[in-house]
C-alpha cells in the first residue's frame, strides 16, 4: 500500500493540477504530498511536474508515465475487487464517507436512504462510518473538491469518473398543482407552454430554459420556456410548483411522492421528458470497495421503489 501512495498522488495532482488539491482528495497534509512526488521523481530518476507559483504541470516525461500509473493503479484495484468478491466481502462501511448529494432529492430521500443502507450493512456511526454530506445542486468537482462521491443526475463530465447507475430509466415529467390547473388550465402540447409561468432552473449558471420533449408519435420537440421565476435550487422549485406559482419541468424521482398524493398533476400525457439518469460517481474503480458497491445497490433498489411509486 505504501508503493501506491506515491502513484496515487501522482495521478491527483496530474489531474487537479495542484499539490493541495491532490493532499486534499487523498486526506494528507500539502508538505506531505509534495515530498512524496519529488521522492517519486528521484527514485525514477525523471522530472514529472514543471513548478511554478502560478501552475503545476505535467512535464513531458510525466505525460509519458500519466497512463502507466492509472493502468497500475486500475490493476490494483482490479485485483482487490476479485479477491473480494472471492472471499465473499462483507465488510461494512467504515471510516470516512464524503458524498455529494442533488438539493432536492438529497433531502427528501437521499440522506435517509443513506442512513438507512449503512445500518443494515452494519456500519457503526459512532466507530465505523463518519457521514459527511454536501447538498447542494452546483456540480460537485470530485477532483478539486473534499468529497469522494457524488449523487448526480445526467452523465458523468469527466472521462476519469466512475458511475453506478441508480436510475438509468428517470426521466424529466412536466407537473404542475391542482390550483394552478385550476386557474390556468393545462398546456395540450409543448408549444403551448408558451402562455404559462414555466419555472425554471440555474445550474452552475446554466440556465436550464429549453425543455426537450419526445412526442407520442417519436418525434423530438424543444421548446425556450419562459416565466417569471428561476432558482438554482432544484427543491424550491418543487416547493413554488406545490404552492401553485407555475409549471416545473422536474425529475420524477424529485416528485414521484407528490404526484402520488395528488399534490402535483403529471402533465402532457403520451409525451415523454428529457432523460435524467441518476448516478453515483467516483473517482476511480478503486473507491467502489464491495461495501460501496452494495451501499449504490441499496440506493438503486429505493430508487426503482419510489419510480414504482408513480
């Protein structure tokens, strides 16, 4: 394991481009970090980084030895999940979780779901698993950022994250209250949304405006939502279509509990939304031990129960 810490910071730093950002994803001081590489470089006899006060680079031999290290570190990690799996691993969670969770759904469901699956899995809180959660919807940098994991709807962005499906099939549903209906009617086909309040959604200061809609008949349909409401919170959103303020356009799994009880109407029957697929994502095989893979399992099962919800 000492022969990987060096390999480990390697990879970190080429990625996040910092010695502190790689001391902080892999939880050890900067000094630390920064030893370990220029130990590294004296025992391969090379220059691996260019450093400077501005940036850290990758020198040429270092770009050279960038998939050498991922391969052996893959391998590795490879090798842990095949004797794991062999032995039967059924060692529960334990020390440090870091995860980033979506607003809306992290804290309807996610946090207890979480609670849950590690109590059955037999982690201690109190001894075995510290639980660290970031909820939020700006999209958690798993390089540069002191979380491990992250909760998170769409594709992953980055080549070097791994992801487990937890709702490949979610997609997006238009929805609106009872009262708002009552008072505005309901849109028969997308280009009628026009002349309602849609309300809509910032993501890392994205504007998400135009809503994607697959008709009956296959055909694929965009549409430049207007209103007069935007937040980059995906749960107040939820909360001003609840109370009657306008149209959302959100995942199910976010209101598969209100259309149920009625306190949301599914809107545009036949028309399909925009695919949301949830996932939790990692930086490397070598995070999903067997523990973390039967923690994703769990949440995958909830998430196929609450999609059945609807």
């Amino acid at each position: 394991m000492d022969r990987l810490a060096p390999l480990q910071l390697f990879v970190a730093a080429a990625e996040t481009g910092s010695f502190s950002a790689a001391a902080r994803r892999l939880d050890v001081g900067a000094v630390q970090a920064s030893a370990t590489i220029a130990r590294l470089e004296r025992e391969l006899g090379v220059r691996l980084f260019e450093r400077s006060t501005r940036r850290l680079r990758l020198t040429d031999a270092g770009e050279q030895w960038l998939p050498h290290a991922r391969k052996m570190l893959a391998t590795w990690a490879d090798g842990q999940a095949a004797l794991s799996d062999a032995a039967g691993d059924d060692r529960p969670l334990s020390g440090r979780l870091r995860v980033s969770l979506p607003s809306d759904l992290g804290r309807q469901h996610l946090w207890r779901w979480l609670e849950e699956a590690a109590a059955r899995d037999g982690a201690s809180g109190s001894g075995g698993l510290q639980l660290e959660l970031r909820i939020s919807d700006r999209l958690a940098d798993l390089v540069q950022q002191p979380v491990d994991f992250a909760v998170r709807y769409g594709e992953p962005p980055d080549s070097s994250l791994v992801a487990l499906p937890l709702a490949p099939a979610n997609r997006r549903v238009l929805c609106a209250s009872p009262a708002y209906i009552a008072r505005h009617g309901q849109p028969g086909t997308p280009a009628e949304l026009r002349a309602h309040d849609c309300l809509r959604f910032v993501l890392d200061d994205s504007l998400h405006g135009r809503w994607r809609f697959t008709s009956p008949s296959g055909d694929a349909t965009t549409i430049e939502a207007t209103g007069s409401r935007i937040a980059d919170d995906g749960g107040l959103v939820r909360q001003w279509a609840l109370a009657g303020l306008g149209i959302a356009y959100k995942s199910r799994l976010d209101v598969a509990d209100d259309l149920a009880a009625g306190r949301l109407v599914a809107l545009l029957p036949g028309w399909l939304g925009e695919p949301a697929p949830l996932h939790w994502m990692a930086v490397g095989r070598h995070r999903l031990t067997p523990a973390l893979r039967r923690l994703a399992g769990a949440l995958r099962e909830r998430c196929d129960l609450l999609s059945g919800a609807t």
